[in-house]
C-alpha cells in the first residue's frame, strides 16, 4: 500500500478554467514548499507542459484508453514517486470519456480507479444560484465519484459568492476573480505549448501567486490527505520491458529526439522506456540544429506544431538532407504526427525534409478520433494482427494518406507508412500501454 495525497480537478465541462486552477494550484502549493507532481487526464500533452513549469518535474497523463486501466494507478505512482501531493488535472467534463463507452477514461474513470477526492472548478461568471443545481448534479451523478469541494472562477461580486455558497452545499475552497490576464493564448488544436511562449514562466508565476491569494491551500492538503492508500506497486520500464531491458551499461546507441517549439508533444515513459532498453536519449531542434547529434543510431520525431514553425525548418536545409539521406539510408525511425508531417515532400508547398512521396496541407476540418489502431504487416514497431490503441488531433491532411505499406489500419481504411526500418503516422501512442513498441525500436536501433 501506498499513501499518496492526491486530488482531481474536473469541471462541468471544458472551457470553465480547469487548466489554469490546476496549473496555479500546482505552482502554488510548490511555492509554499511541497514537491508537487503534475498529472493531466487524456491524451493532451499540452497542459502537461504547463504542469511541468508548475511543478518543476516532467507532466504525466493518464489515460485508460491509452495504456490500460489497470495501468492507471501504477503509472500515478511512478509519476508521482517522491512527491508530496499528486494533482490531477481532468479532461472536458467530469463524465465525458470516450464517445459510445458511457465514460471510459473520463475524469470521473480515472477518479474512480485511483480513489482521488475530486474538486470542483466551475466558471460562475454568467450564473449565481445556478450554481448549486450543476454542483448538485455533478456530486450526485455517481456515488463512487467523491466530489469534495469547489473552487469558484470567474467570479465577479461578493453578493454574488455569498449566493453561490448558500446554494452549492459543498466546501467553497476558493473564489478566483475574474481576470481576463489569466486566459491562455488558444490556437487551432488548443492552448499553445508552454515551450512556444517566452513568457510561460511568468504566467505560471502569476497564476500561483493568484491561487495562493484566492484559493484555501490548507483545506485542499486536508482533502488530499484523506485519500485512500493505494495498492500495488509503481510503474517500472525495466519491469514492463523484460527480457528486452538491458541492464548493463555498456555501449549505448543514441537515439535523436525532436525537440525544440514545433516538436514538444511525447510522453515521459516512452523516453524511460527506451533508455531502460539501452538507449541514450539526446534531443535536438529541428528548427536551428544544423545536425543531427553524434552517434544518431535511432530518430524519434515526436507530435507537435511544425506548420507554426515551416520557415525555419524550411531555412535549415542542410538538416533536413541530413535526416532524408539517414531515413532513406535505413536509420530506425518513427515519426507521430507533427513527424510524418516533417517526413513529407512538402508542407503548405513548402519543402520538407522529403522522405515520404507524400503532400500535407492544412485543412479546415479537425481530425479528432480515439481509436484502434490494428497492424497486419511486420515492420518497425509492429507484428500483424496487433492492435494498438491511440488517438488522433489534427488540422492537417496527408496526400496520398498511406504508402505501399500502411502503418496501420483503422476502421478499416490503411493509413501512414512503415517498413522494417520506418512508422510514420498521424496515430500518437502511448508506449507504457504497449512496451513492446519500445522493445522493437531500441532493438533496431542497438542493431543499427
């Protein structure tokens, strides 16, 4: 068993504030001395990295759909090894998961596996007495989901508050006043990444200084505190990898990772992973690094914004041969997304690195799925039959959508391009959910 204090910050639906409360909550709680440990429910990597400038350690998600749900609680654990609180931020609405499963891998889903108290932030900047019937409904909804509290934003007169708090029947942890400052810059799939805006550390800044003046840190460590212990073990790479973990030192192939402000969204465990595989992990920047780091045995091209960023990937070229001569030479590759776009001929007519006999432009529609993914040829990463879940979020199209071997088939249409030493994808995975991704690329990679 282990004691964790812990509690989830969910809302009645996306758009109330959840991201900045539990950013500043986070921040605030580490201002006043507690080691703090972000985590983001779903598959989003962009509030994950706020968590992380609020919490000063890597954000983690967790995600059923993605990993698994028995994988949930040894995940928090290991994300939250050495922390004195776990604050997990909620996705959309406290009840809404995964479309057609009544809620799988909703907010609520991950607060029931994970026994965590849940906190209430709702925007009461158009509502007053209102406010008790949708907190009444939220905490009665499931008994099993415990909502503990609520913190009001938004909020706009004391009159008003002293209306709210005599109607929602629950602790009032906090009041945070409306402040248009406080709203974070949006773009076409969401927030902008903390690693695009220079003033990141700033607003985090502000947003704990905002949280601490406003909201009753005192009372949400006591909900914290009356978590229930949780059983089993953390997560471990090694233990999750097996044979495939390499134990000794030894001579440890590099693998390059994309980083830099149009390559920001993986997961912290796929990156643990590989390293307990063998594999050094040194990242560079598509955008300004001239080369690729000495030693490169393996390329992972990561999720991210590279139509924001095209002219300076555009400018360095001499990269960009590089990494095509080194893709076409056979250097073990995987490309998710933002990668497969970089892998394309061209972006918007602009020259990409040229790999792929393929197009991409951006589009007016949002390609927004949480599926399946089922693989029928061997190559990089995948073995037939396999079926790997992921998900998708997206405003750009690939022409033609797959090569002569697909990376994947999902709703049965063949999509993105593998072979024994290439995946590229629109398809984000969560590699803890299914290790032996991991497994076969650091093998190529140590090969290579």
């Amino acid at each position: 068993m282990t004691s964790l204090p812990r509690v989830l910050l969910a809302a009645p639906g996306t758009g109330q504030g959840k991201t900045t409360v539990a950013t500043g909550l986070m921040a605030a709680l580490r201002a006043a001395g507690h080691r703090v440990s972000g985590h983001k429910v779903g598959p989003d990597y962009i509030d994950p990295g706020y968590h992380a400038l609020a919490c000063g350690r890597p954000g983690r998600n967790l995600d059923p759909h993605l990993v698994g749900e028995d994988l949930v609680v040894p995940l928090l654990q290991h994300g939250a090894r050495g922390a004195d609180i776990a604050v997990i931020e909620g996705v959309m609405g406290l009840f809404d998961g995964r479309l057609g499963t009544q809620g799988f891998a909703s907010s609520a889903h991950v607060a029931t596996v994970t026994r965590t108290p849940v906190i209430l932030v709702v925007d009461v900047g158009r509502a007053s007495r209102s406010i008790g019937a949708i907190v009444h409904g939220m905490a009665t909804w499931d008994p099993g989901v415990g909502v503990a509290g609520v913190i009001l934003n938004r909020v706009g007169s004391a009159r008003q508050v002293a209306e709210i708090r005599d109607a929602v029947g629950l602790p009032v942890l906090g009041e945070i006043p409306r402040d248009p400052d406080l709203a974070t810059p949006s773009r076409h799939l969401g927030l902008v990444t903390a690693a695009e805006r220079g003033e990141s550390a700033a607003v985090v800044a502000r947003l704990a200084d905002v949280v601490a003046e406003h909201v009753d840190l005192d009372a949400v460590l006591d909900i914290a505190r009356g978590a229930a212990d949780l059983d089993g073990e953390p997560w471990n790479p090694a233990t999750a990898l097996g044979d495939a973990a390499v134990a000794e030192p030894g001579r440890r192939p590099v693998v390059a990772v994309a980083a830099g402000r149009a390559f920001t969204f993986r997961y912290a465990e796929t990156l643990e992973l590989l390293e307990a595989a063998g594999c050094d992990i040194v990242t560079f920047d598509p955008a300004h690094d001239q080369r690729l780091p000495d030693g490169t045995a393996g390329l992972y091209l990561g999720g991210g914004f590279p139509e924001e960023h095209a002219a300076e990937l555009v400018d360095n070229a001499a990269l960009r041969q590089q990494i095509r001569d080194a893709v076409v030479d056979g250097l073990p590759t995987v490309a998710e997304c933002a990668g497969l776009l970089y892998l394309c001929a061209t972006l918007d007519d602009r020259p990409m690195a040229g790999v792929l006999d393929a197009h991409a432009r951006m589009t007016s529609r949002l390609t927004l799925r949480y599926p399946e993914a089922v693989a029928t040829e061997r190559t990089l990463l995948t073995r037939p039959g396999e079926r790997i879940s992921g998900h998708e979020f997206h405003r750009t199209q690939v022409t033609p959508g797959t090569g002569s071997t697909p990376a994947w088939f999902i709703d049965r249409e063949p999509v993105g391009f593998a072979s024994p030493t290439l995946h590229a994808s629109y398809l984000h995975t969560h590699w803890a959910g299914h290790p032996q991704l991991a497994a076969r690329f650091a093998a190529a990679v140590r090969a290579r």
